[in-house]
C-alpha cells in the first residue's frame, strides 16, 4: 500500500503540466530552454509521499510526459531556499544571534567579484533576511563563518578554509547533499561546485549560502522543509506505508508490516533558533514586503515557506532556476512541499506571478480542498475534470 493520495497525485500531475506548458507556450522566446518542472509534497510527520510530479515537454515531438524519478534523480542549483539552513548555520555556530543586523548593500572586496542582493534592503534581521530574502546577510554569516567578521570596503576578503566545511555539514543535517533514504532503487545526492574538496575559498563558501554552488534534487528540499517544519526531525521520505499478505479474494490480505516513520538525525540546536527560521518563513508568506506575499497572503490554511532562484547555464545562455518550499498550516503542519523548475528565462513573469509561486500555492489549495471536501463527505469526483493518469 503506497503513501501516495492518488487524488492529490492526478490534480498535482495537473497543475505542474499546466503551469510548465502555460510559461512555455506565453513565453515562447524566454522559456526556449524550459523543458521540466518537479513538484513533491509529503506529510512533514511522518515522512509520506503524498504526490510526486516531473513534467517533461519533448520539443521535437511536442508532447509532455510525466517523469516523476526527476525529482529524485535531477539535480538543481537551489537558489534562496536554503537561506534558512544558512541562518541556522550561523545562529548554532554562534557568528550571529536572534537579532543581530546586517546593512544590506553591495560588498566590495579586491580581486573579486562585487556580492549584491536583488536591491538594497537597509538594515535587516535575521528574520528578515527570510521574509525579504537579503543575500547579504547570508553572505556577512558565510564569513563570519569563515573567520572574516568585519567588513571593510575594498579590502582583501580573508578566509580560513574552515567555512564551507562548517556550513556543509550544517547543511546535510536537513538532508542537502545527503542521501535522503527514500524508499527508492537509486537517488542523486548533490552536486558541489568546481573546486577541489580540500579547499574552497571564500567566495564560494558565499555563493553556497545562497543556494548558488551546491546542487540538490527536488526531494531533498521537500526533506529539508519537512524537517524544518516538524521542528526539527528529519525523516525518512517514503512511497510504501505498509505491506499485505497475499489474498485469494478481492479484499486486501491481513497486514504483513507497517512502514512506520524513521527519523534520521534530530538538529541538533536551540529551538529558539528554529522559530526564529520558521518565523522569518512565515513572513515570507503572509507578510506585506514578503518574496511570496502576493500569491499566498490570502492563503485562509497559514502558510510558510521560502521563495528560490538560482543563476544557471543553458549552452552559453543564462537561465533561471525557480524553486519553492513551504508548508500549513504554519503552527499545525500537515503538508510540506517542493518544487524547482530549471532554466526559466530571464524575464518570464506576469500579473499572476513566476511558475513556481503558482504551483505551490495551486498546490496547497488542491490539498486543502481534498481534506474540506473529505471532511463533509463529499467523495464524487469531478467528472469533467481530464486528468492523465501514468
């Protein structure tokens, strides 16, 4: 008996076509790259599987194809939504604490290139480093965690060698560049950049803090904001959540065994810490200023998660990967998920948001409608919905 709710499963297979050919077809010119879009969502309690999509357009014959393996098999430059891994980093190792501000503006440093978020913020928190997504305050904690804890402009960019090392292993306590044990034949564990593993200089150690250097899947994340969701246990992702014995009638055998949830390592700091992220999530969320405020601010389950997009290459070209991870209701989590959609164009928007907000929050409703439609009664299906099924 697989964990998969196969009514979430039809309208999540749904949604992702939908939203990957609408953005293909909308923007024709931007999107020349844009062939997949990955979605997961998992009960962040116990680890269950409860959808799981790889939509793939073929554009020599046309036609989309339901790949769901890419989720645990491709591997994706995460952009932003590591930041909470990154703060939890900083606040545990003790560079930064509950409060502590960073200026956000442009860092210059000799002999390297300028580090800048996506427009000056001013003064931000922690707090608000997530719900507006500065990348440089992720960039001030890299190095603190690194040894550099003052800046000066136009200075040398000092580094001991210790600090990806440090945020690394911060990082595969959620699972990011970690085998998540998923109950699958084969899974991709991640992809770290160029460099030799004995030595990283300093700037990249800053590129990975905002999900700029290390590679992950999909379900990795969707393992990464469970665990911050459930505050702080992460578990095992799994597609089978029980075993029967053989029947010889239409019913199903007696129960041979039950998959019961495995948590795989607890984070290992303060709780203060984590309700900080889960916070700083929250606001991303729900809050004016927020980076996925106007898709979800009217959201009526509470909401939270964390907005992502990753520079990458496409032949010679610049593209984009957008990701998302969230999970509601924010006090009560019952669902978790995750999505990357690599090599968006540049410029692909429009009123109602980029393709990754709309998955999600499409998503979400989808879960939340099953339940209240389950909680009345009401299990007609709709019968004028086409839905493919694999």
């Amino acid at each position: 008996m697989l964990s998969i709710d196969l009514d979430l499963q039809k309208k999540l297979d749904k949604i992702v076509k939908e939203e990957l050919n609408y953005a293909i077809k909308k923007f024709p010119y931007e999107n020349r790259h844009l062939n997949t879009a990955t979605a997961v969502a998992l009960d962040p309690n116990t680890g269950e599987i409860l959808a799981i999509s790889g939509q793939f357009y073929d554009r020599e014959k046309k036609e989309f194809s339901n790949q769901p393996y890419r989720v645990l098999y491709n591997q994706y430059l995460p952009g932003s939504t590591v930041k909470g891994a990154t703060v939890l980093a900083g606040l545990d190792a003790g560079v930064i604490k509950p409060g502590t501000t960073f200026t956000d503006q442009p860092l210059r440093f000799v002999g390297s290139e300028d580090f800048v978020s996506y427009k000056s913020l001013g003064n931000v928190n922690d707090i608000e480093a997530l719900k507006r997504s500065s990348n440089i305050y992720m960039y001030r904690t890299a190095m603190r965690l690194g040894g550099h804890w003052n800046y000066t402009p136009n200075q040398k960019l000092d580094y001991n060698g210790k600090g990806y090392q440090l945020l690394s292993n911060y990082m595969k306590q959620f699972g990011l560049g970690a085998k998540t044990g998923v109950d699958y034949p084969y899974e991709a564990i991640g992809v770290r950049g160029s460099d030799s593993y004995d030595y990283v200089r300093g700037s990249q150690v800053m590129h990975m803090a905002i999900g700029q250097f290390e590679a992950y899947t999909t379900m990795q994340l969707g393992q990464y904001i469970s665990t911050i969701a459930n505050d702080g246990y992460r578990i095992t992702p799994r597609l089978v959540k029980q075993l029967h014995n053989p029947s010889d009638t239409e019913e199903l055998g007696s129960v041979y065994e039950v998959n019961k949830p495995e948590v795989l390592n607890r984070i290992e700091m303060k709780d203060q810490y984590l309700n900080r992220v889960q916070e700083g999530f929250r606001q991303a969320f729900q809050e004016v200023g927020g980076t996925a405020w106007r898709l979800f601010n009217d959201a009526p389950y509470n909401p939270a998660g964390k907005t992502g997009t990753a520079e990458a290459v496409a032949g010679k070209e610049v593209t984009y990967n957008l990701s998302l991870i969230g999970y509601a209701p924010y006090d009560n989590p019952e669902v978790a998920f995750a999505t990357i959609i690599p090599d968006v164009g540049q410029d692909y928007s429009d009123h109602e948001g980029n393709i990754n907000l709309k998955i999600g929050r499409r998503l979400l409703d989808a879960y939340f409608d099953l339940k209240e439609k389950r909680q009345s009664g009401d299990q007609e299906a709709d019968e004028n919905e086409k839905v493919e099924e694999e």
